[in-house]
C-alpha cells in the first residue's frame, strides 16, 4: 500500500479525508466470507449475464426495484440495472443467510439503504456503483461507505470536469493543466470525489461537502465536530478506476476485494 503526502487548503465545510493508498488482490469468496467490524469488502462483477440469468435476478427484485427497472427507455440500461440489483441482493443475502428476494432495504435521512442484521443493533450499510458492463459493490457493518467505478475513456477531457477539478482540488496530485483526454488520473479523481460524496450522503453543491484537508498519515483526525473520510483506490479492471470511501475509524480498517464471478460458480448461481 502506498502512501502520499498532501497539503491542505480551505474549503466551505469542515472535511477531511484519508489517502489510504491503493488496494488491489482479488480473493476468491467461496462461500462469502464474514465482515468484521474492522473490514471493507469490496465486490466486483460483470454485467453481461445472459438473458437467462437477467430473468432469475429480476425475480430476486421487490415491487419498487422493479417498477424503477420498467421505466428504462432502453432495454440495456433496464437489463444493466436488473443485473446489478440481483448481484447486490444475492451478495447480502449470502452475508445474513437470507433468500435474497426476502431482504427488506431501510433507509436514512439522506435516502442512503441499509439493512438489519440479525444480530442485534447491527445493521449492513452498502453502496453500489457500475459503469460499461462492471458493477462494484462496497459492504460495512455500522459504517457510511461509498464506491465508484469509472471507465476511463478518451473522449472526456479536463474541460468536461473542470467543475469537478475544482470543487476537489485536494483530491488530485499534479498540475490540471498537464491532464489530457483519457488520463487516468482524471478518472482517478472523478471516482474519489463520487465514493466521498455518496458515502457522506451529500451531492456537489455550495451548501454541501467541501474538503478542509487531504491526510495520508494513519489515524489522522479532523479538528473536533469534523467529518473525516477514509478513501482508498483500486482497479476493477483494466481501464478503469475505482474508490471507495468511509467514515474513519480508530485504527486500520482492512479493505478486501473479492470477484462475484468466482463466488456465482461456487454458488451455482
């Protein structure tokens, strides 16, 4: 794991965020395996599934994932969206040893799901995000968390993204004006700033997250009353970046990634 020294700078809210470094080994689950409190577990999976297996998901969905799933114009983003909520049922299913078609979603203030563990008090907080055939999948026990994955592609300029560049400037290391179509540190940045945002539950406005500071130093805390985010990288494939991000915690959290597609065929899925 890497690790890097940034500086910080003034923002609108008090924010800060840990650069953790970049995780990578991808495990076999066979089966899933149990998340500890100090864990992040990290899935990646194909979205190219097959008419077959897009119908057996669409029957793990309930009523208003279905009727979100009609309302596509086109069959690929209805099939993708099918997908990828099938893949995340089945996942938190495995953890709670639950059909998957019987978990009910809870949700925050901020619209964020969640469900109850069947231990007491406990609850899985999770966060998805997909891109070009690829979903990711981010499960914690009791924590906010927060994934994107980018597809890096070469018709998306620093220009496209200068109001990204800008609200996170803390998040990218070097000078903007050397980004090029298709660099990878622009879609590295792109990611960082979407996990942060979905795992504090804010979107990019005046009003919302800002960062006050960028920490690599392990167990780095904000000034009191701050929000302080722990972000981590890794690469779901080849071309395409990847973060994800938590709400920080007395000591290490270990980050774990694991590939559905090892896990499907153990599981005879």
């Amino acid at each position: 794991m890497r690790d890097d020294k940034f500086s910080g700078s003034a923002a609108l809210a008090d924010h800060t965020v840990m650069l953790m470094g970049e995780c990578d080994g991808w495990e076999p689950a066979r089966p899933v395996p149990e998340c500890f409190e100090n864990e992040l577990h990290v899935w990646r999976a194909s979205l190219e599934v097959g008419a077959d297996r897009c119908s057996a998901f669409e029957r793990l969905l309930d009523g208003p994932e279905r009727r979100r799933a009609s309302r596509f114009r086109f069959a690929r983003d209805r099939e993708a969206f099918v997908a990828s909520h099938g893949i995340l049922r089945s996942i938190l299913g495995r953890y709670e040893h639950r059909r998957p078609e019987t978990l009910r979603f809870h949700y925050t203030v901020s619209g964020k799901p969640f469900i109850h563990s069947s231990e007491p008090g406990g609850v899985y907080q999770f966060n998805m995000s997909h891109t070009r055939n690829l979903v990711a999948v981010v499960v914690a026990r009791g924590r906010d968390v927060g994934i994107d994955v980018e597809q890096i592609r070469v018709d998306v300029t620093a220009d496209d993204l200068s109001p990204l560049i800008r609200f996170a400037a803390d998040l990218y290391v070097g000078d903007p004006d050397t980004i090029t179509a298709g660099d990878a540190r622009l879609f590295r940045l792109w990611a960082r700033t979407e996990a942060i945002l979905k795992a504090s539950g804010t979107g990019l406005s005046a009003d919302g997250l800002s960062f006050r500071s960028i920490e690599s130093r392990r167990g780095a805390r904000g000034s009191s009353g701050a929000a302080c985010w722990q972000l981590w990288d890794f690469s779901p494939r080849a071309g395409c970046a990847g973060a994800v991000a938590v709400a920080s915690a007395e000591g290490e959290l270990r980050v774990r990634l694991f590939d559905y597609g090892v896990f499907q065929a153990y599981e005879g899925l």
